[in-house]
C-alpha cells in the first residue's frame, strides 16, 4: 500500500474525503478535483475552529478575573447563548451533522458557563436561589433535548427559532454599551475572534454541502454582524476613552 493511499484511508476516516471524493482523489489521482478540495477544506477549517473554541473566551475569562469585575458584562446575553448552543447542540447530533460543523459550540457553551458562574460570584447582590435555579434550567433542557423527550418535530422548531434568540441575546449588551458609553469588561480579543470565526463558519457552511443548511447560515450570518457591532462599539468606546485621558 502506497503512502497516497495511507494517507486518503486516514483523511476518509477523519471525514475530510467522503467515499466519492475518495475515489476520485486517491484512487483515480484527480489531485485537482474542486468539489473534493473545496469539501476537504471546509472540514479542515472547522476542525481548526473546533480547536481554537476551546480558548475562545479565556481572554474574557481572564480579563475578569485580573481586575476583579464583571462590570458592563449582560449576564443575560451569556444565559440566552447557553440556551441557544444547547438547541444547536441537540439538533446537529440528533439530525446527524458531523462533529465538525458544530463542535466549537460545544466549548463556547462551557466557557459561557463558566463567564456566568464569574458574574454571580463577583455581583454584590447575588443569590444562591438564583444560580440553582439557572444551573436547574440548562440542565433540565440539555437533558430533555438529549434523551429524547423533546419530538423531534418540536427540537425543530426550538432550532428555528434560535436566530432570534442569538439576536436578543447580543442586543442587551449592545444597547448597555451605547447607554453607558462604554463596554466595561468586554474583551476585544474574544468578541473580535468571535467575529471571524463566524466569518470562517460562514465559508465552511457554503464548502461542505453534506452539512449545509440555510438555518445554520442565517444563525452564522446573524450571529457575524452583532458580534461585529459589539466589536465595533469596544474599538470605538476604548478610542474615544483613550482621547479623552490624553486631553486630560
């Protein structure tokens, strides 16, 4: 067995050449096959964004935890994305997509735990109630959505409608920002990365046509110009701080 075909075996494996592609490519040597190496990069693109979720807010994390405050952080935008991640979550595997299209939001949704976990400890008034009762919320949804006891006709639904909750999740810390002038504890870094990693999945989505689908396009397309509105309003807010302390 040649390294070529040692080589396809393993790409087959790993999802980035189906049985089709796989023929054309490693058994038939069309090295230049579009359809292949336009598939073959998608999936390479989001195993590599699968891989850089897993830090994606720990700039934001850490950023927290260095000046000691949540302060201009919406804890409602985080507990509207956990919701939402949770759907995708149990619609992509229960509908079968691969682990490629929708594993980043499997590590967002943890870091996303973990940023509200930070909020409750450092606000002044929290309430133990309050955080058994949210931890209670996401758990009982990610359970029903993944046993089964949700129709599947329903999960449907709830996936349709996660657009709009990704839309309102975003707008409270966007409208907080434009009302307190500022973004307060918001992480250029994690919001900026954010922004062209959905950018990426916006190519990923339209390069692998087993996975396409024109709901996970409009959540990416969505999802790319509210994260770029929150980007823009930290580069804009940090600029105008920055002039005012030079005057000063």
């Amino acid at each position: 067995m040649d390294v070529v075909r040692t080589v396809g075996q393993v790409a087959r494996r790993a999802g980035l050449l189906p049985g089709s592609c796989y023929s054309a490519v490693i058994e038939q040597r069309q090295w230049t096959d579009r359809r292949c190496l336009t598939i073959a990069a998608s999936k390479l693109i989001g195993f590599a964004l699968i891989t850089f979720s897993t830090i994606l807010k720990l700039p934001q994390i850490v950023k927290i935890l260095q000046s000691g405050t949540a302060q201009g952080l919406s804890p409602a935008m985080y507990a509207l994305e956990c919701y939402a991640y949770i759907v995708n979550i149990a619609f992509a595997v229960r509908t079968g997509m691969p682990f490629s299209s929708f594993g980043e939001g499997v590590f967002i949704l943890l870091q996303n735990i973990v940023i509200l976990l930070l909020i409750w400890t450092l606000s002044k008034g929290r309430r133990l109630s309050s955080l058994v009762a949210g931890s209670a919320a996401l758990a009982g949804l990610a359970f029903a959505l993944g046993a089964d006891i949700v129709a599947d006709s329903h999960l449907h639904l709830l996936r349709q409608t996660s657009p709009a909750v990704f839309c309102v999740a975003k707008l409270p810390q966007i409208v907080a920002n434009f009302k307190n002038r500022g973004t307060g504890q918001l992480s250029l870094i994690t919001q900026g990365l954010q922004w062209l990693g959905n950018l990426a999945r916006i190519g990923t989505t339209f390069g692998d046509p087993g996975a396409f689908s024109w709901i996970v396009l409009g959540d990416f397309v969505l999802a790319f110009v509210l994260n770029g509105v929150l980007t823009s309003q930290i580069l804009y807010y940090g600029f105008a701080r920055s002039k005012t302390t030079k005057k000063d």
